[in-house]
C-alpha cells in the first residue's frame, strides 16, 4: 500500500491501548484509536474499579458487623439497599472515566473512532463497514471478556459474570459461584459480606489454584470464617431452572452427590481474548485458543501488528497492559527494540487477607526445576498488625541457591501495598539482605520485610562460632547464647 492514513491504529482502547495512544500521538505519530463502543475497557466499566469499590463497600459494611472485635459497641446494621451500593460503584467509575473520555485523547493528539472494526487486510481496517483507515504499525489491544463452560443446561437456567455483577437491582439470596480463582473469590466474599449466602464451586482443591496452598489457605480459611460454603474438588453434572430457583447438581470429591438451589449462578472460570469479529484472517494474524500468538516483542504473526494486554493472553492484568502498551511505543515510535521480561510480573487477589505475588512461588520453582529455600514470616509478627487486628497470614519469601530472591507470596492485611520492595529485589536479582538494608518506619506492616530477613540471617551472625572467634579477638567476657554441658 502505497499511501497510508495515520502512521499506526491502535484497536481497542482498554489500558494497553490508551497508553499506547498517548506515547505514540505525543512523538508526534498520525495515531488512530478505535474502540467499538467507549474507551476504558473492561477494567474500568466491569473489572479492577467497580470489584474493588465493591470490596470496599462490603469491608465497611462487615466491619460494622464485627465492630465488638474492636472494643467497641455491637451493631446490627438494616439489610444492604443494592441500588445505593451501586450507585456509589457508578459515582466512582464517572470520576475516573473523564480521564479516558475521547475528548481527552483527541486534545493528546489522537484521533478517536468508535465503532467495530475489522481487517480488510494485514494495514487497513474497517469501521462499521464504511470508515476505512490504513497504517504500516498496528496495535492489538481488543482485550478479553468473562469464559463460559456449556455445563449442560447452563444457558437454559442462565447465569451472571463480573459484567452484570454491579449492576443488580437486588443482592440475590443466594449465590453459587462456579470457579475459585481471583474473580470468584473477590465477588463471593464481597457478596457473603453484603448478606448473601455464598457457595464456591471448583474442581481445584483450594481456593486461587495458581498460588501455593499455605499461602492461599489464609483467603479459604476467612472465607469459612464468613460462612463462605466450598465445595471444591467438585464436578458440576447439570444446571436446570425450576421457577425462579436454579439447581445445580454436584458430584462433590467423596462421590457424593448434591444439589444446589440457588437464586443466581456467577460464572468465574477465566476469560477468553476479544478476537471474534476482527476478521483477523484477513490480517495473516495467528489465534491460538481464542488468543492472538505474540512473542515477547509482541510481534504477532504479522511482525508490524503487535498485541498487547488481555488479547495476547500472557498476563491479564491492567497493570501488565500498560506495561506492554509503554514497550509498544517503545518499539513503534522510537523504533528503540526491546521485550517485556515476565519473570518479575505481580499480581494481587483484593480478598480479606490479600494474597500478593511477585516472581517465583514454590509450585512454579519445582515447575522449572529450580533449588530454592524460603524464609517464613508470620504476618502477626508485627507491632502494626496486632494493633490493627490482623495478624493473619504471612509472608514468604524465595532464594536461589546464590542467595538471590527469585520470588515473594505475601497473605495478609493490604498485601499488595506491601509488595513494593520485593518488585525490585526480583527485577533486580537482589541478595535477601539488600530488602533489610533500609530503615523502615515504626510501627508499619511494612517492617515484615526486615523481620523475614533478620530471622533468616539471625543464625548467621549470632552463634557460638562467631562468638567464640570475637571473644579471641577482641578479649569480650560475655557467655550468652553460649552451648554449655
């Protein structure tokens, strides 16, 4: 193609994009965003803002409930008003909102197109069959949305996802959600909070199945606590609707079998990459159980239309597709190169406890053969944590056989704040010790870090050996924490 119209599009305006469009208009690159319906994607409109308001809502509400753990008077609060939880999720989004509307991108220097767009051939695109726009860089970035499993009778019964989870006109008596991972446990507790009875169904044995059982036992063990019921290492058999009562037959693990009657059903077994409709045959791209193939350049198939975020299914985090959005303008506008480096991505489940992670845990070091050891820190052990009431949990740190941390799990109270130090000491291949170099404010939860590694190298420094050599060398009298017969 001889002349183009911009000098790259960038479809879908979700994080990944929107990050993408701004570095590439501000170089000065004729960028074209287009998004079929509005700009913000699913972690605005459905995902990360309204789940965590939500969260926030229900932690205020329970703790009303529990307000005698805290000394202070019991209280027994009226039934939760769903239009005015919702209200507050919907205030929060329009306040963040105004900064991905189209009119602030287009002052950046973007042009805006809303509307479906789909390939004519691997440089141009057309917008509801009458726009048609051409560049030599494309950018993916159409993200995901909510995976369905066809249990039988499933869609006859019907069913919710995260999409129609904030926007109910009432909490629904009783929920059965199918799927313990991230999403499933955030909305079921959140729900159990705001007065439903909640009942989680996976074929996993525990709760959040990616991260290892110590650490995720801390998010099941609440989640009984709250009379969350579990029924995991189940098998959904069928799904039939009776009235307005939908009945879910389980084989639970000991082989019995039961049924469920329900009000609604939350579907939460993973997402699925917004390919369809895309045309991406007439691209040359490459799609691999519903997910553009893209290396760690991002180069799909077709090496100048690169994919970022949900759609090229690596990580599906926010946070992750901005970090993608930022190399692809990196590699377009700058023409600088580079690749993103998965070893040292983080992720955190909002649960009470949180459960943070970043690099290695240690189902993923035996995955990939590495020798580790593990330094082990109860949450409790600090002074904050016991004033704040939270000492459930802990922390659990990797190393490598060089003494460098390869990978952090943290299960407690604000987890993911307290992640921070161990971004850099994984990214960065730090020795344990650089992570108790700093002095930490007191009292803080973030005083974990230095105890985890203090305990770790306590015997180290303070033994009989190092004892006996100081006391040759510099003629000390003392005898404490020396082995006697």
């Amino acid at each position: 193609m001889g002349t183009y119209s911009h000098d790259v599009m960038i479809v879908g305006g979700g994080a990944g994009g929107l990050t993408a469009a701004v570095g590439c208009a501000q170089l000065g690159m004729k960028t074209a965003l287009v998004d079929k319906e509005r700009l913000g994607g699913d972690c605005l409109h459905y995902g990360c803002v309204p789940s965590k308001t939500l969260l926030k809502t229900a932690s205020v509400y329970h703790a009303m409930t529990d307000a005698g753990r805290y000394g202070l008077p019991s209280v027994e609060p009226p039934p939760v008003d769903m239009s005015a939880v919702n209200a507050r999720v919907a205030k929060v989004i329009a306040g963040i909102e105004v900064h991905d509307s189209p009119e602030r991108f287009r002052a950046l220097g973007a042009e805006v197109f809303l509307g479906e767009a789909q390939f004519s051939s691997p440089h141009e695109i057309v917008i509801d069959g009458e726009t048609r726009l051409s560049a030599p860089s494309v950018i993916l970035a159409t993200g995901s949305s909510p995976r369905a499993i066809p249990f039988r009778g499933i869609e006859e019964a019907g069913y919710l996802t995260n999409i129609d989870a904030f926007s109910l006109p009432k909490l629904p008596p009783r929920i059965a959600t199918i799927g313990a991972g991230p999403i499933g446990v955030e909305l079921s507790q959140a729900f159990r909070r705001l007065g439903a009875q909640v009942t989680i169904l996976d074929l996993a044995p525990h709760v959040l199945p990616r991260e290892d059982a110590d650490m995720a036992g801390f998010v099941q063990e609440r989640l009984s606590e709250e009379g969350v019921s579990l029924r995991l290492g189940s098998t959904i058999v069928r799904v039939e609707r009776s009235g307005s009562v939908k009945k879910v037959h389980v084989t639970r693990s000991d082989g019995v079998e039961e049924v469920l009657e329900v009000d609604e059903i939350l579907m939460a077994v993973g997402r699925q990459g917004n390919t369809s409709g895309l045309a991406l045959e007439n691209a040359g791209v490459t799609v691999e159980k519903g997910f553009v193939v893209a290396d760690s350049k991002l180069r799909t198939s077709q090496r100048h239309i690169l994919a970022v975020g949900d759609i090229n299914g690596r990580y599906q985090f926010t946070h992750v597709a901005g970090a993608e959005g930022s190399l692809a303008v990196r590699r377009l506008a700058l023409h600088a190169g580079g690749s993103m480096d998965y070893r040292s991505v983080p992720w955190c489940t909002y649960t009470d406890p949180e459960l943070a992670s970043v690099g290695h845990n240690e189902a993923s070091a035996k995955a990939a053969g590495i020798d580790y050891d593990t330094i082990v820190q109860p949450f409790g052990s600090t002074d904050r944590a016991q004033a704040e009431g939270e000492p459930a949990g802990r922390m659990k740190i990797l190393l490598d056989r060089k003494g460098r941390v390869i990978g952090t799990q943290i299960a407690g109270y604000h987890a993911g704040e307290l992640l921070t130090p161990s971004l850099f000491a994984v990214g960065k291949r730090w020795k344990a010790g650089a992570i108790m170099a700093p002095i930490y404010p007191y009292p803080t939860l973030s005083e974990l870090h230095k105890k985890a590694v203090s305990a770790q190298m306590a015997p180290r420094l303070f033994n009989d050996r190092v004892r006996r050599v100081l006391r040759l060398l510099f003629r000390y009298r003392g005898t404490a924490g020396t082995t006697r017969a």
